[in-house]
C-alpha cells in the first residue's frame, strides 16, 4: 500500500474536509481528491461520505483509520530510531491548555525547556476549549478529564481546588457574606455554561442550585480580572487567585475539587520531543505541586 496514500486519507480524516486538508498538505485540492478516489478504488470500499459541509467517515473509514494510525506510529518510530531522534529533541510541540493552566501555570515555565533546546519550537495555545488529538490539532492537551476513548494515553498532572474570592475594593463596599444564603445578595462573577469544554467545568451548582451570575466570563482569566475590578463575587483557582493581594477568600462554601491530566495521542510516543514536552511539564508540576493544594 501506497504510504502517501495513507498520509493523505489521514490528512482529509484529521481536517474533516479535502480543501483543509490539502492546505495542510500544501497539495492541490483535486490532487487530494482524486488520491483519496484511488485508495477506496484500491481498498474497494468508501472511505468517506461528502458532504456539502466537508467529509465524514464511513464505518469502513472508521476502521482503516485505526490501521492507518499504527501505520503512522511504526513509521514515526522508526525515523526516531534510525535518525537516533532519541538523542535530540528538535521540531514543533503544540500544547493545547485550559487558559488558567496554560497562561498563569505555563506559559512563565515553558521558555526554559526552549532554552535548554535550541532546536526546540513550542506552541501553547492556551484558550477555553478542548482539543482534537486524534485530528493533531494538539501534540500535547492538558485536560480536566481523563479520556476514555481513543487510542490516547493519560497521566494525571495534580488535583487542584475552586473557591469563592472578592475583590479587596468590592469587599470594603459591600461586606463579604457570611452564608450562602448572604451569597445571593450578592453580585457574581461567573462562567458561560453553555461554552464549558466540559460538564466537570460547570461547577457552579456545587456552591449553590441558584448560583445566577450577573456578569459572565468565558474564561477562567477572565473571570479572574472582574472580580479582580470588582464586579462581583466569583468562583476563580485557587492557586491563580492566591497570587493577587487584591482577592481575598470567601469562605461560605467548601472548596470545589478537580484535576488536570497530561493527554497525546498514542501516535506520537515514540516522538522524542513529545516526550521531552510531556516530561518537563510533568516536573514543572511536581516541583510545584504545593501551588495547587
């Protein structure tokens, strides 16, 4: 079987679509089209199913996508061990991270491991959204679940804690609440639930059934600086709000519990600059794991 053939069915499987794919391929549309025509040809069944807003994969797709990325995974390796890749780190690593995480965590840390590198490049994107790995638009996710699909492999980083916190200038006008019936007398800061990458981030119910923001923030850094400004009372991470003198902590309700996990695909374990990434970010937090207690 042809490999370019491969490559190409997984680029269009990754891009949901022939033209991004074969932007992503530098290729010429019709080129990609017509490679993905000759390996169903060859494969004597369809592949994928156009449609006016891109492709989507059949059940046949579904199943020589599973192959396909073995394949990529032998060959990854393979160039790794003939090049002797296990003795330089070098190339592109893209981190997908929560913003919290990924701006107030990171992004200070991640120049060291580029420093230490030169040949070294690193992504963060750290915005309020989940990540593809199986359609690489991350090498790396940090995430608030462990995933349970997927040919992906997972760590837990560390638990880390939600509290309510006030700004000190909202505090000194209105008083903090001393109940969470009080609580509700108040203005609150809160997220957008129906943008939550997750059910595990709409948490606010666990401070209370009635939790009614009156100003909403799609992100947790967002959500930091209005309270940080005054706006109301917010449920903010604990180890981003501890760093500002300007917050203080509401004590009303028991602290809420989650958890980070380090995730990549398992395509890309033998790559030694994943590797090298998903080990530094690992130690980062372990060095650090007070931060978040």
């Amino acid at each position: 079987m042809n490999w370019d053939d491969v490559r190409i069915f997984l680029a269009v499987a990754r891009a949901g679509q022939i033209l991004g794919a074969a932007r992503r391929l530098e290729l010429n549309h019709a080129t990609v089209s017509r490679r993905v025509a000759a390996l169903e040809a060859r494969l004597k069944t369809r592949l994928f199913r156009r449609l006016t807003t891109g492709t989507e994969l059949t059940p046949a797709g579904e199943r020589f996508l599973r192959h396909a990325e073995r394949m990529e995974a032998d060959l990854i390796a393979a160039r790794a061990e003939v090049a002797g890749e296990g003795d330089v780190v070098a190339g592109t690593v893209r981190i997908g991270a929560p913003d919290g995480f990924g701006v107030a965590f990171l992004a200070p840390r991640l120049g060291a491991l580029t420093a230490r590198h030169p040949d070294l490049a690193i992504q963060l994107v750290p915005v309020p959204r989940s990540f593809s790995l199986s359609r690489r638009e991350a090498d790396i996710a940090i995430t608030v679940d462990r995933p349970t699909e997927g040919r992906l492999v997972a760590g837990k980083l560390v638990d880390y804690t939600l509290q309510l916190f006030a700004g000190r200038g909202y505090a000194a006008e209105h008083g903090l609440p001393g109940t969470l019936d009080e609580l509700a007398r108040h203005r609150l800061v809160g997220y957008v639930a129906d943008l939550a990458i997750s059910p595990t981030l709409d948490y606010a119910a666990e401070i209370s059934p009635d939790w009614n923001a009156a100003f909403a923030v799609s992100s947790a850094m967002g959500q930091v600086e209005a309270v940080r400004a005054g706006a109301g009372i917010g449920i903010l991470h604990s180890f981003i709000a501890r760093r500002h003198d300007d917050l203080v902590p509401v004590p009303v309700a028991p602290p809420i519990r989650r958890s980070y996990w380090l995730v990549y695909h398992e395509s890309v374990r033998p790559m030694r600059r994943v590797q090298a990434v998903a080990e530094h970010i690992a130690a980062l937090v372990d060095a650090e794991r007070g931060l978040f207690q």
